[in-house]
C-alpha cells in the first residue's frame, strides 16, 4: 500500500482506500498532521490494511497518530471485531499484555523536591526492581499467583499493598473478566511468578513529573491536579508473564488460522474466531496476564509510597491507571444499532466519555519519551463514535531501539538530560539512547491532532523532573 493512495478525508484524517485485491473488509483510517505524515512508514500503512482483511472486523482498521510498524498490527492500530463472526489476534494485543500507565499525585510541589531530586530518585530506584530480567521483592507461591491472574490489582489491596479506593480509579477496576490460570503455560508462570512488584526493561519506566500546565481547570481540580505539583508516572506491564502468554497463544494460532481457513495477509496476524476454543482460551490467558500487569503496577505503587512516606511524610493518591495493549469486549453503537464488539487496542488507550470513578469522562495517561511531556487528558463522546473510544498511547518511535543506539550515545542523552536538571537512574547505561526524544516523534503535535479531533481533550501537562528508565 502506497502513500499516494491514501485518500485524505479532512485535516487530520487519512484514508486507506478499501482494495478488493487485498480482500480488505472495511477501509482504514489514520489520524495525522501534515507535521506527523513525514513520521509515516510505508509499512504502518500496509498493516492498516492488512488488519482490514481480517474476518468480522467493524467500520475501520484504525491508526492513531502516533502509529508506527509493529508485530501484525501497527501499534497505534484500534480494531473491533464482530463477536461472533470475528477474530481474536495476540498480534493485535502485542507480546507486552496490558503495558499501561498509572499516574500517582502528591501533595508535594516542585519548589519543594527540586533540591531534593536526587535523594528521591535514588530512594525510588533502590525500593524498585528495574531493568532486564529483574524480579520483584514478593515470592509467591502457585496459588498466590494464580490468585493474581484471578484478581488483578484487588488481590494487592486485599495483601495490604494499597487501599479499595486504588481499584476505583483503575481501568475495569484493575481486573479484566475471563480470566482463568488454567489457559496459562507452566512456562508462562515461571517466567511471572519472580517479577511482580518489578518495573522492567525496554520502554518501561518510574517519572518524577510536575504539572507544567493546566487546560481545563475543572477536569485538573476532580483528578486532584494542582499547577507545579509533583506525581510520579508508572509505565510497565506483565513482564515475562505476558511475553511467554502471547509467544504460546500465537504459535498455536498460526495452525489454528489454516484450520479454520481464515486466509492471512501476514503471519504475524494469526488470529482465530473470537467463539471457538482456541479464542476463548487465548482470551482467559490474556485476562490473566492484563490482571498480573495491574497488580504489577499496583505494587510498585505501594513502593512508591512507601519511599514518600519515609523520606517526605506524604503520601500519593491515585489519579488513574489504564491500559494500551488489550483486548476487550465492549458494546459500542455500529450502523445505529448497539452491538458486542472484542476492541483491539495495539499501543492505543480507552478513551472512554464516561467514568464512574469521577462522575466525568476518563482520564487518559499519555506519556511522553525520555525528557520531554507527558499529559493528562479525557475521553470524548466523539471518541465513542469514530474510534471505538480509544486514542492514542504515546509520542511513536521514528528510531528503532537498534538504531536510536547505532545513532545515539548514553552519554549525549544523559548529558542533555542533565542540561534540563533532570535526574536519571538506571541499570544500562547503554540503553539509554533507546528512550531518548530523537528516538520519538513530537509529543506535544501527537496531543494536539487527538485534541483537534476531538477524541481525547488536554487536561494537564506534565514535565520530567528525574527518570528511573528500564
């Protein structure tokens, strides 16, 4: 699929002409600026369509504007499936199961911890598990971790590791229904069982921020959201748990496409049919691992806490937390008619217009790469209706993690860290350039195009103070 065949259908809008010849069943969408289309790889685009090709797939094969190539489905990707005519696909969830954000709010401000950023920062990392194939303090045993598959982030509470009032501002109150440890490989157990309560590698990270700016002032004061406030952002998933469950389901499912006969465009989108054994056994073992990730994060905040209660006398309350690599089954309006859908979301957020925890629509956890803005903001009606009530997930890599390195130093990044007074921690120094702001596309234009769409509003900006990086 080609750029000149995009067909643009408005200023941040893009479409991916539905091709007979590549037996897509809906055309694609991809929301951009003028300034993100130069970000655009011929590659996203092909996996826009070929998502579109999938059997049951609902209006779009949707792209966010922070989209770029990914395993199957481009992350940034959104789609949603019939469920009983459609597909359930790990390569539209992603190895990564419900890698998320959590946003924590102190009652801390700037002025008050920028002479203390480094006892901070280093108080967080040594409290925190980080980096590859780190484990994580807790040592369970097989019940307590199927358990934790079981319950999510109310089995943490209920282990005195946070309070009932966390679960309410967690996305599907930090536990995703359907889930069942059986579906779970003795692999995939072993490989979670030593990591909870552990921040990990790759992207994942542990930010001191500070609220830069505030958009809307009444969403800011329900979120508990004060100019110059401190708060410290989560961004981690299941670790080795959601890796071995995505590596086992998609092994299975590229025999079981052939034997359903659905036809691949890609490999890498072995899928099978939402309501057969298989797809319901994928969809038990995923859940699983969305509740481990949330109980890894609900964890970690108790660390959090911990380390403020004993260094500052303060505590940190809970703004939200939610997911950018899941499944779901949700109902949305399609064709005027209310109707079951499974919503991939492949590096995308809920971006949902109501939320019973606020009373107001759903806060949406942006973050942004290494040294630069992350943002607070809501979901929309208008989200519910053009994109399954999702949004984007973050800035986009335009570097992969090989080449930020072959461009990049540790030392160039940290430096220029350093020249914007933030502090960094971490166990890889020579990983370091694999976060850094040239390896990503500009946060504050991929914030404006879902803003000016209309499928997510700013509420807050936050800027980094230090970095615990993966």
């Amino acid at each position: 699929m080609a750029f000149e065949e995009l067909v643009k259908l408005g200023e941040y809008v893009w479409e991916v002409p539905q091709d007979a010849a590549l037996r897509m069943r809906v055309p694609g969408r991809i929301f951009l600026s003028e300034v993100l289309m130069q970000y655009l790889e011929r590659g996203a685009i092909q996996q826009v369509a070929n998502v579109a090709t999938l059997p049951g797939i609902q209006k779009w094969s949707l792209a966010m504007p922070d989209v770029h190539t990914g395993y199957g489905f481009p992350i940034g990707g959104v789609a949603a499936f019939d469920v009983s005519e459609g597909v359930l696909s790990p390569g539209g969830v992603g190895f990564d199961i419900n890698c998320g954000t959590r946003l924590l709010v102190t009652t801390l401000f700037k002025e008050e911890i920028e002479p203390r950023i480094d006892e901070l920062i280093t108080a967080l990392f040594e409290a925190i598990p980080s980096g590859l194939g780190s484990k994580g303090p807790l040592r369970l045993s097989e019940k307590e971790l199927n358990d934790v598959f079981f319950g999510g982030a109310k089995w943490a509470v209920n282990q005195g590791y946070g309070n009932p009032v966390d679960l309410k501002h967690c996305e599907s109150n930090g536990c995703l229904d359907g889930a069942d440890p059986a579906k779970v490989s003795p692999l995939a157990k072993k490989r979670g069982k030593p990591q909870l309560g552990s921040l990990g590698s790759g992207n994942h990270f542990l930010e001191i921020q500070c609220v830069d700016r505030i958009f809307d002032k009444k969403a800011a004061d329900l979120f508990g959201l004060k100019e110059q406030q401190v708060c410290i952002m989560l961004h981690s998933g299941s670790r080795g748990a959601g890796h071995q469950i995505c590596t086992d389901y998609l092994k299975m499912f590229q025999a079981a496409s052939r034997k359903y006969s659905i036809a691949l465009s890609d490999k890498q989108l072995a899928c099978v049919p939402a309501d057969s054994q298989e797809g319901r056994d994928y969809f038990s073992a995923m859940a699983a691992a969305a509740n481990y990730a949330w109980t890894n994060r609900q964890v970690m905040s108790f660390w959090v806490r911990d380390v403020l209660e004993r260094k500052f006398n303060t505590t940190a309350t809970l703004v939200y937390d939610v997911a950018h690599n899941i499944a779901k089954l949700e109902k949305h309006t399609i064709d005027g008619g209310r109707k079951d859908v499974y919503v991939h979301r492949k590096g995308a957020t809920r971006a949902f217009d109501k939320d019973a925890s606020y009373g107001i629509e759903q806060p949406v956890l942006i973050p942004g790469s290494m040294g630069t803005a992350s943002y607070v903001l809501h979901g929309t009606k208008k989200a519910m209706g053009t994109t399954f009530g999702s949004t984007c997930h973050g800035a986009g890599r335009v570097l992969s993690r090989k080449a930020a390195r072959r461009s990049l130093t540790w030392k160039s990044v940290t430096e220029g860290l350093q020249r914007k007074h933030i502090a960094i921690k971490t166990h890889d120094l020579s990983s370091v350039p694999e976060e850094a702001p040239e390896a990503y596309k500009p946060i504050d234009e991929v914030i404006d195009v879902v803003s000016k769409l209309g499928i997510s509003e700013a509420v807050a900006r936050l800027t980094p103070m230090g970095v615990i990086k993966g």
